[in-house]
C-alpha cells in the first residue's frame, strides 16, 4: 500500500457478540460463483479478485490487499451499488468489514478514491436504507470506518448517517443499541465530527431522553456528552472557522461578522503559505451555492481590510476578478457582498 495516504484515526467497532454471530454465519454460506458469473452479475477478473481473498489466512490476505489496494477499493464500491442479491451483498459487506479489522488502512485507500460525487459514501448510504437488517448493519459497520478516519465528510452525508445512529438508538433491541453506541463513540473521534454532531443538538438530545435500559449504555451517553461539552468549550473560534473552510459549507455563523475576530486572526490566513486564504478563494471560484459564495466574498472583504497588502494576495488568486464578475449574480445578498468587497479593493492602498 503506497504511502501517500494520510495517518489519520481509523477506527473499527469492537467486538458485539450479536454482530460477530452474524458475521461467522456469513463467512461459512458458500458463495456459487460460477453460476453468478454465467448469469452477468460479476465478471471473471472480479470473481478472481474475490477468491484470491477468500478463506485465506489473514497474513496473506493483507499482502493481496497491500499489493492491490487501489483496485480492491475500486471494486468493493463498485459491486456495493452493483449488487441486488441480498446474499451477494452480504457477502461482500462481511469480506469488506474483515479487510478493514485486518487492515486498518485500506480505510484512507476508500477515501481516496473518488470517481464521482460524494464517493465513497454514497454506495453505503444507499445500503444503510436496505430493509435487510444485516445488509444495513455492515455496512454502517463500515461506514464508522469511513467517517472516523477521514479528515472531513460532506456535511449532508455526516448529518444523514447521524440519523441512522439515531434510529439505531430507537430499537428495543440492546446489540442494537450497543451498535449505536460504538458506531457514535468511533464517529466522534475527530473534531469535525464532535463539531457537526454539537450543532446537530437533535441526535444528541435523542440518546440522552431516551429511556435507556442498559446501564452502561447510560454511562457511555453521559461521557460522550461529558467530552463534547468540554471539548468544544475549549475549541477555539478560530478553530470552528478552520473546520468551516475545510468542510465546504460556509455559513453565517459569528466569526464571519466579528470586527473583533478578523482584527485578530486575519494574519492567520496567511500561515503555511496562504493555504488558508487559498482554500477560501478556492471556494469562491468552485462554488455555486449563493450562500457559500456570499460569505466567502464577505470573508475576503475582512481579509483585505486587516491583512497590510492583503488585496494584492487576493488578487494574486483570482479573487478580484471573480468578484467583480459576481456583482451581477442573480442573488441579492451574493450582489450586496461583491460589490462592498471590491469597494475594499478600491480603497485599500
């Protein structure tokens, strides 16, 4: 597996004897490849691919995996939406969910491959709805994975997995429950995901009046609301603001509009080579969505403001150009933005 791939917290469910059950059932239900293979639904290099990782030891299956990460990410997505058999998929979902214990890892290689929109999550999120409890449960398995150990997550497919977590919670059944729990405490392992989940207050407030049952699901609840509480009390705003450009969903949240927060850290878009300052004008060139652009081209007016010489950094970028262009957007508040920021271009020196 090459070494590009970013070291961040991967983070599996651990051991649910209800889940693990499941799972050795799965692992032993033979699998009639030649005669799925003589009705299309896979081909002869998938199924190669497959049986050079089936029922191998698991000191070999991770050196196949090491050697070929890239295309056993390919083709687990691809055979995820692919799929319709039930039997197929939660093969596939138990093959995948083992790889991922086996090689913690092979999660980045997921995450990095991305041929079209909000991939990989998407497969999943579809297999989350499945009416196939097993179906729904591996693959919520795996998308824990996904999420704890990427970076940042588009914010629609973290609130919507949340949701599932929150459904999670509703059952009477306590492996369930305790799925849910797990599933939560790996999601809020980075502070993105403790960030979006905060704001989220409803999925919280719906595991903490719940009537639980089981004490210590109780006691997990209680320190997972424990930690957030303290974790985002000390996260500074600044910090939010980071994770708010690297998310992509720029909103009208305080920063944005504090004098006192620009004066302070309008500087700080300049560190490790503008990187900051470039990710924003990023956004303002890429996107389409008013509210983002609106706030981004407010951002850049601040900026500019503060920052000694700042506009011509902004300009260097493409940022003035941009927003000169957007002064007629069909959108008032875009308008209103673009036409205030390039005043500031005007009248700083």
């Amino acid at each position: 597996m090459e070494e590009e791939y970013n070291e961040f917290y991967v983070w599996n469910l651990q051991t649910n004897v209800f889940l693990e059950e499941l799972l050795s059932s799965i692992r032993l239900r033979p699998i009639p490849w030649i005669g799925h293979l003589r009705a299309g639904l896979v081909t002869d290099e998938e199924v190669k691919m497959i049986k050079a990782l089936d029922w191998h030891s698991r000191k070999r299956r991770s050196l196949v995996l090491m050697k070929e990460s890239k295309e056993y990410a390919e083709l687990f997505l691809t055979l995820f939406q692919r799929f319709q058999r039930i039997d197929l998929l939660q093969y596939l979902l138990t093959l995948c969910s083992d790889l991922l214990d086996d090689v913690p890892k092979f999660s980045n290689v997921l995450l990095l491959y991305k041929n079209k929109e909000n991939f990989p999550f998407s497969p999943l999120m579809r297999l989350l709805k499945h009416d196939d409890q097993i179906i729904s449960l591996l693959s919520g398995k795996i998308m824990s994975s996904l999420v704890s150990a990427a970076p940042i997550i588009p914010t629609t497919t973290l609130s919507w997995f949340f949701e599932w977590i929150s459904s999670l919670c509703q059952s009477p059944d306590h492996n369930i429950q305790d799925l849910a729990v797990q599933a939560l405490t790996g999601t809020l392992k980075n502070s993105f995901n403790r960030l979006r989940f905060w704001k989220e207050s409803t999925y919280m407030q719906n595991l903490i009046y719940k009537k639980w049952l089981d004490k210590e699901a109780i006691e997990d609840i209680e320190f997972v609301k424990t930690s957030l509480k303290a974790d985002l009390e000390g996260l500074a705003t600044f910090d939010e603001y980071v994770l708010e450009i690297e998310s992509g969903h720029l909103s009208w949240t305080p920063s944005h509009s504090s004098e006192k927060f620009w004066k302070e850290n309008a500087f700080k878009l300049m560190n490790n080579d503008c990187l900051l300052l470039k990710k924003l004008v990023r956004l303002l060139l890429a996107s389409k969505d008013p509210l983002v652009l609106a706030v981004a081209i407010h951002d850049i007016g601040k900026f500019i403001q503060q920052y000694p010489n700042g506009k011509l950094y902004a300009q260097k970028l493409g940022a003035k150009q941009k927003i000169m262009e957007l002064m007629t957007h069909s959108d008032s508040d875009v308008k209103y933005e673009a036409l205030t920021t390039v005043r500031q271009f005007m009248l700083q020196p």
